[in-house]
C-alpha cells in the first residue's frame, strides 16, 4: 500500500500489514460467526475458542512451563505497578526495584504507595544511559520480589541479561520488548506487558505468572486487582478487550509463521543495526543516548549534536513519510521505534533519510 507511512511510533505502534488486511476482512464476519468479534458476548463459545487459541500461542512462542498461568487484562502495565505490590508485598515484607529509567521509576512510585519499596541498584548518576550492574546483587531481607523493567522505551536501554534473584521472584515489565528475543521464561514469578507495542493494539495487558504467587494478596485487596480472581475465570471474569485479544491472536500467528521467535530476534537486530550504524559513522553529528553495551534494539534514542537541527529533522522526515520521530516530551531529542512489526524497509529508510540530511545539514 503506498500510502502506508513508514510508523516508528513508540505505542500504540506498527502493526502487521497481513494482519491488518485479516482483520479488515473478517471485521464483520469473524471465523464465520456472522457478527464482527467487538458484537460477540464474552461467554460465547466462538471468541472463548478466540481467548484459549490466543493463550495456547503465547504459550508455544514463549516456551512458557505448565505451572505458570496467562492472564489477559486491562488497564495497561501501569496498573500493574500497583497489582504486582498489592498481590506480594504483604506485611513484613520489602519490595526490591532496580531503577533504570522512567518507568521503573514511576513502578517504584506505585509500589511505595502500597508498602515498603527500596531501590537494589540503579543507573541514575548515570543519566539511566546504560543498565546497572546487576551481577552481584544486593537483595534485601525479607524481599517479597525483585523488580526490573527489561526494556526501557524512553531512555532506549536494555537489559541484555537477568539478574539471578535465587528464591526471591523476578518480576518484569516487559511492555517493549516481550516477543522480541526468546527468554527463559522460568526465571521469572511474574512477567507483565502492555500489548501496543508488540503484541498487537492497545487494550489488552498480558500478565504470565507462577502458580504459587497466584493467592498471595491480602483479604482487602478489590476481587478486581487479585490475580487469583483472573486465574480462576481464565481471564473472562468480567468483560475482556475481546477486539485487542482478537488482534493479538492474529500477531501471534504472525510471528509464529515467520519463524517464530528466534527469527523476529535476528530480524530486529538487522533493523536496529541499519539505524545504529548510521548513528555510529556520522562523526558525531549523530550522538546516541544509551551506552553501546546497552542498547535497545526496539527503541533507539539519539541527538543531533546541534540540537536546534532537530525540530528540522522532525519537520522533514514528516514530510518524507516518517511518523513517530520526536523523543519522549520528558527528555527530548529523537526516537526511533523499530518494534517487530516495523519493516526492514522501514529501517532502511530511516537509515537513508539519516544520511541525507547529516550531508545537508552537516
């Protein structure tokens, strides 16, 4: 389609072209239903079907063990800031947060709201450039759980391995990098992500936890924010995001029809490198945020050294097709976000476009 723009949005982000086109066919007509999948009563057995297939794929991409349930809820990771300290961090208990960058910090916040939270390490004298050293860990007594966020959108940084918490669950936000790379999912008690960035459209959040973390929040915690009431009713206690699960059914057979997810990781890394390799080779004139050893290949953040030039660079690369540019309004500068669904020849535009304006700008 040529009017399609080359979408480097952070979230809601790119979505599949044959996706798209799937749902457009089938958006008054779902799996022959007679009726669009948004008129379909939750408690069918049409889009129950529609809700175990999408579980069952996630399940297979992810490797995930029997003994961990996936659950998929609303209110997007920010929610989950607070249900993960509400479900765990009971009395007597400390929450462990590693802070790396914006939204670890604001996931921090939520959690001192509801109990004791301290930080085991963070990257903040370093401008949250890279990620913390997290091979020897400090992890307090009586830690209800450790906190990371394995990727983080603003600041373009990424962690490239887990730390080892023991006994102590891991818990992730992995909001904009779940889908991206293949993890061993049985290093984690809890694994949470927003879908809008890789999953499909927004409105739905997956959350993929331990059994035995599943009954843990105190009797005053809203049947609503307890994992265990979306365990027990197989994520359809009350009304689910039936359109945004649909649609991440659909991604989810996308991904898994290219090769699964061993093949989107090497196909990241391609388009990651075209943008970074142009960063890299323009003497400066590009400067990237996060520290090399450290860098996202979903969100790569970079200055031009001549800051004025970059509402110029914004301005023309809208001109040429590009959507999504603009840095986060909380530190600036500029943004590229190449999530699974963003074509190579995306990246390679962008590469181009780069390149042509250091040689007229430079």
């Amino acid at each position: 389609m040529n009017d399609r723009r080359h979408n480097f949005n952070a979230g809601p982000a790119a979505l599949p072209l044959e996706v798209l086109r799937q749902a457009q066919e089938e958006f008054v007509n779902c799996g022959g239903a007679g009726m669009s999948v948004m008129e379909m009563s939750h408690r069918s057995a049409a889009y129950e079907r529609i809700n175990d297939e999408t579980q069952s794929l996630m399940r297979e991409l992810l490797n995930i063990p029997d003994r961990y349930h996936v659950l998929f809820l609303q209110g997007g990771a920010s929610t989950q800031f607070a249900m993960v300290p509400l479900n765990l961090l009971t009395a007597g208990t400390v929450a462990a947060y590693i802070e790396t960058g914006s939204w670890s910090t604001k996931a921090l916040k939520e959690a001192k709201i509801v109990g004791e939270a301290v930080v085991a390490a963070t990257s903040k004298p370093d401008e949250f450039r890279r990620m913390p050293d997290v091979s020897d860990l400090a992890i307090p007594e009586r830690a209800a759980y450790v906190h990371i966020t394995s990727n983080e959108t603003i600041q373009g940084t990424q962690f490239k391995s887990f730390p080892d918490t023991g006994d102590v669950p891991l818990v992730a936000d992995m909001s904009s990098d779940i889908m991206s790379r293949p993890i061993d999912v049985s290093k984690f008690g809890i694994i949470y992500a927003g879908a809008q960035k890789n999953l499909g459209p927004s409105g739905v959040t997956v959350v993929i936890i331990r059994d035995d973390l599943v009954g843990r929040a105190p009797e005053h915690v809203p049947t609503m924010l307890r994992y265990e009431t979306h365990v027990k009713d197989r994520s359809l206690y009350n009304t689910p995001p039936t359109f945004s699960v649909y649609m991440m059914g659909l991604v989810l057979k996308w991904i898994k029809a290219k090769g699964g997810v061993a093949a989107i990781e090497k196909e990241n890394a391609e388009k990651a490198a075209l943008i970074y390799d142009e960063i890299d080779r323009s003497g400066g004139f590009y400067v990237g945020f996060a520290h090399p050893d450290f860098r996202s290949p979903m969100n790569i953040t970079f200055r031009i050294a001549n800051e004025e030039l970059e509402p110029l660079f914004v301005k023309e690369s809208e001109k040429e097709g590009f959507v999504g540019l603009k840095g986060h309004r909380s530190v600036g500068g500029l943004r590229a976000s190449a999530y699974n669904a963003v074509p190579l020849e995306s990246c390679r535009a962008l590469a181009e476009f780069m390149a042509d304006f250091r040689r007229r700008h430079g």
